[in-house]
C-alpha cells in the first residue's frame, strides 16, 4: 500500500528529518536525536506535525446522542469550547479506539482520532448512525501541529489574539491564527509539557508553520519528531493505541474507568459495569528499572518465582529520568504501587518496580 503523506512533507525532509511509514503515512521520526528534541520540550518548546491524525465533523440534532452511544464518557457535559478524552468501546470488552470530543456548537463536534484507526473508526461510528447525524471525515483537508513545552504560550502568543496563557486544560478557541482563519487552537496535547495543539486547513499549513517556527525563534522553538513523541508520553504514562489499549483491552483494565460513565447507556456498558462490579483480573501498571536495562513492548514481566504475571506494552529509557520505564498488563495481585515484579530480558530476570504515572511529575 502506497504511504500517504501530509501537507508538510517536503518542508520536514527540507529540514533533514528522518522519515519512516507510520499508520499508513510517511512521517517525521527525528530531526536531530530523540534525547535532544525530548529535552527540548521539557525544557522549552518544540512543534511536532501530527497531521496524520483523523477529524471528523458530526453534526445535527441527533449528534450528541450518536456521540453518547458510541463514546464511554459522557458528553452531555461538554460546553462550547470544551474538550473530552474518551474511547470507543467495541461490542466484545475492547476498545475500538481513543479520542477527542471537541464541541463546537450545540449540535456540532468535532471527533480527533488515531492515524491508524480513521476507516475503522469512521466505519464503527457510522454503523450506529441511525438518526441521521451529518457525518463528514474531514481528516485528508486538516493539518495538525502540536506545539509543546512550557515556553508554549509565550512563543505562539505573538501569532493570535487568543489569550493563551489563559486558556484551561482541555478548552479550546476557533479564530485567526498567524493571519489563517477558522483555526483550532487547543490547550491538549500528549506530551504532560503544556502547550497547544493548532487545527488548520492544509492551503493555510506552510504559512502557519513557518510562523511558528519563526515566533518561536527566541524560545528556543526545534521541530520535533514522533521518536521524541513517544518517550515524552510514555513518560506521564498516556496510553498509545496499539501498544497499551487495543480491541482486547478493557477500558476498566486500562485504568480508563475515569473515562467510563454508567449515567448513560453506550455499546456495551452492560458488561463493562458487570466486569466493574466483579473486579478485573488484570491492570495496566506503571513500573520503574531498579536495574540497569530497558524495558521493550512484548517482553514478558514474570514474579520473583519466575510465573510469568503479564507481559510490557510500552517501553523505554526516560531521557528525564535516566532509567528504564514502561507500561504492562498484570495479574492483579502484582498491581499494587511499590510491588516488586521482574522484566524478563534476554533469559534475564531484572527487577523493577510498579509505580503510580506519570513517572515525571510537572
């Protein structure tokens, strides 16, 4: 299959990224090192192009009730310029996928899902489209950036008259954006750094760019790529789709039961209260190296007997912290913060810890 690629794509290989398939797309994985760029954002500001994520735009007057029953969290919260984290639940226990609920009107939203899921999703949501809710995948028009770090607000502020420093977690604004019109500007974003997450057209997506880049001269402001990406997220312990949660994994066995509201009635709430109710066998952990190694996807985690427990999803060596972290499913007796457990490298048990996310705090 032929890789698609985002608007920018010359622009990043123009600035000497290293590009590489992800989700069907040809995308940016570093520019520089990924401990560099990593540091970047902790430290000051760095723009990721993410435009390979999906947008699509519900509307009507049935939206809401197609975005209840297809969502776990419940959306009858949301107000105009208000953000919700939530995920699709399929029909067997699993999750179709996770994403944003934006609301930008009273009968319009605005869904932002993962690269690799847009058919999917875009064919789960419509198969419960029974109210004739407008549906549109807007994902192919829209470029995304995804300007992180603390000095975030101060390098962007120049660009727009939207109060950034101001903004709320999760709260968003459609205005002018670097002399673009009807652009999102969202205070989200994946990395536990701050920052913004900006939603243009694709015509408008080298001027808004290029404006950022050169706002954000003072600060300090690198491009960044997804290898930067990953370990910056993993570092706050943010489920990735495809390594941490997937059609297998219960959203109550992911540690998404915050996301999960029984006050409503979406795909399969029956037997996710029922597993709430019964406990689950398994959790999603957070665990520290106590020995020098790193941690990968797949390697098993195992007790001190030697029983394999539960296996890593996610993995690596926090450049913050200089030490290995990483996610993992476990028995539930292993679940427990300070719990002892073993990853299990190369015939090699080394011990580790389970702890509580974000490994880092802000």
């Amino acid at each position: 299959m032929e890789l698609k690629k985002i608007a920018l794509n010359e622009v990043h290989e123009a600035l000497g990224a290293k590009m590489v398939p992800f989700a069907g797309y040809n995308m940016p994985v570093r520019y520089s090192s990924d401990i560099e760029e990593h540091k970047t954002v902790r430290e000051a500001v760095g723009i990721f192009d993410v435009s390979h994520m999906g947008e699509f735009r519900l509307r009507g007057p049935k939206a809401l009730d197609l975005i209840q029953r297809v969502t776990s969290n419940d959306a009858s919260k949301l107000e105009n310029g208000k953000i919700q984290y939530s995920c699709l639940p399929n029909e067997d226990g699993g999750i179709v996928d996770d994403l944003l609920v934006y609301r930008l009107a009273e009968e319009e939203y605005l869904l932002v899902v993962n690269a690799s899921n847009i058919e999917k999703d875009w064919n789960w949501i419509s198969k419960y489209n029974t109210g004739g809710v407008e549906m549109e995948n807007i994902s192919d028009n829209i470029s995304l950036f995804a300007v992180q770090g603390p000095k975030a607000a101060e390098a962007l502020q120049s660009l727009t008259k939207v109060d950034l420093s101001g903004m709320a977690y999760y709260t968003f604004e459609k205005g002018e954006f670097a002399g673009a019109q009807d652009v999102i500007v969202s205070a989200t974003g994946y990395t536990g750094a701050g920052g913004f997450e900006i939603y243009v057209k694709n015509e408008d997506a080298r001027k808004v760019f290029d404006a950022i880049m050169e706002a954000g001269k003072p600060y300090g402001i690198k491009p960044i790529g997804l290898g930067a990406r990953d370990t910056l997220r993993l570092e706050m312990g943010f489920c990735l789709y495809g390594n941490d949660i997937d059609d297998t994994t219960s959203p109550l066995e992911a540690g998404l039961g915050w996301i999960t509201k029984f006050n409503k009635d979406f795909v399969n709430a029956e037997d996710l209260k029922a597993q709430k109710e019964q406990g689950v066998s398994r959790k999603l952990i957070g665990f520290e190296m106590l020995e020098k190694a790193i941690p990968r996807s797949h390697y098993e985690i195992v007790n001190a007997e030697g029983e394999k427990i539960g296996e890593v999803t996610s993995g690596t060596m926090s450049p913050s912290l200089g030490k290995g972290i990483g996610l993992g499913y476990v028995a539930n007796d292993y679940s427990k913060a300070g719990t002892e457990i073993f990853i299990r490298i190369r015939n090699k048990d080394m011990k580790a810890q389970v702890v509580k996310p974000p490994f880092v705090k802000k």
